[in-house]
C-alpha cells in the first residue's frame, strides 16, 4: 500500500474518535499549541488562511477566534471533512479534498498556509512545500505546528514509552483502528531522524525560517516567508 492510500484509509477510519483522542491522548494541550503557533504567525483579519491537512478544523476554529475569516480547509480524508463541516456552519463550500502536494489552487492565492501535525504524512514533503510555495503571496508565511523528538534524557524517556505504548494501546482501544495509532509513533520517530523542514523549506525558496518548541521540546513550530 503507498503512503497516499495508507494515510486516507487511517484517518477516513479514525474521523468519528479524532477529536477525542486528540484532546484525551495530549491533555487539552493540544489547544495551547495552535493557539501559539497562531500568535507566533501574527494572524489577523487580514489574513487570507489555508489550512493543509486540516482534518477536523480545530486549526481553522483557532484561527477564526484571531479575526481570520478568509479560511479554506484542505485534507486527504473525506470524512475528516466532513466532520469538520458538521461542527462549524461558516466552513460550508471552503472545504476541498486533495493532497498538499497538488492544490487546486492559483499561484498567489494566500496570505497564510497553516498546517498542523499534518507533513509527515505527505508522500512527498518537498514537492508538498513547493506547492505551499507556489501559492502564498509574495512576504505570506507557513506555520507547520508538529511533534518532535526531545532533546533532553528524561523527558526523551517518558515521551517515548508514552507514544510507543501507551498512546497506542489508548487509540486501538477507542478509534478500534490497530494500525492508526501504531503509525503515529512510528511516523514521528521516522519524520525526526530523517526530515529538516528548515533546509527543505530554504530549498524551495522559502526564507527567514524560524523554529520555536514547546513543552519540553515535544512540539515545534516553523515558520517560513516567501
């Protein structure tokens, strides 16, 4: 199966427990870390937003609560979207199903690209911040908000027996998805030692990259202008 199909049938099969694993597996911190990464971006009424990988919108939601109103959704997962239009009515008609690596989009469309917890599962990261690329405005910005690997010992500890054994244990027993929340460690932990969005953001053009990280270094957020 390539990562495309493995990706839409894991989060079509997940949708219904999403959210609720979301917020239970992080604690509510979950709703902290799109809340900073959104003020890290300095979005505001003028933004013009496209949210990549959205699934379920609490991205979208968070930034509307920042003035955003020009807000369209991009995911994979059909059902995702669905969900995501079952929960707010001001999202009808600017939801699209498609992958980040081909947008349906004109070039200059955005002022604003936000992705969360979403680019490791792009089946190709720098064809995918290409088109990020391809479609902001001159000076607009991508926020990608995504876990990482701890630097430091004990935390690194902790952080590893929670997602390889707790964090899958929980999720195959709610969402009933064995393989969904077998991904998410192993994805993490393949994307960490593999991935510098730094350097494949600064490839494609992209400049003026910064990288934040929070809660003992779990999360990180980067930021790049065109």
């Amino acid at each position: 199966m390539d990562k495309k199909t493995q990706v839409k049938r894991i989060f079509d099969s997940i949708s219904h427990k999403y959210d609720f694993l979301n917020h239970f597996l992080s604690a509510g911190v979950d709703f902290y870390w799109r809340k900073k990464a959104l003020k890290l971006s300095q979005v505001d009424s003028n933004t013009s937003l496209l949210d990549v990988a959205c699934g379920t919108g609490d991205f979208s939601i968070s930034a509307k609560k920042f003035g955003v109103n020009k807000i369209i959704g991009l995911d994979l997962s059909k059902n995702m979207l669905s969900n995501f239009n079952e929960k707010v009515n001001w999202s009808k008609g600017n939801l699209v199903q498609s992958v980040a690596e081909f947008m349906p989009f004109k070039n200059n469309s955005f002022t604003n690209i936000t992705v969360a917890f979403g680019v490791r599962n792009f089946y190709d990261i720098k064809k995918g911040f290409q088109s990020f690329y391809n479609v902001l405005r001159d000076n607009g910005k991508v926020t990608i908000l995504e876990f990482r690997l701890p630097e430091r010992g004990i935390i690194k500890s902790i952080y590893l027996f929670y997602f390889d054994k707790i964090l899958p244990l929980i999720g195959k027993i709610i969402s009933k998805d064995k393989e969904a929340y077998n991904y998410l460690p192993e994805s993490v932990n393949e994307f960490d030692s593999k991935i510098d969005l730094q350097k494949l953001l600064s490839e494609v053009g992209f400049n003026n990259i910064t990288k934040h990280s929070l809660t003992f270094g779990i999360v990180q957020v980067v930021i790049a202008k065109k």
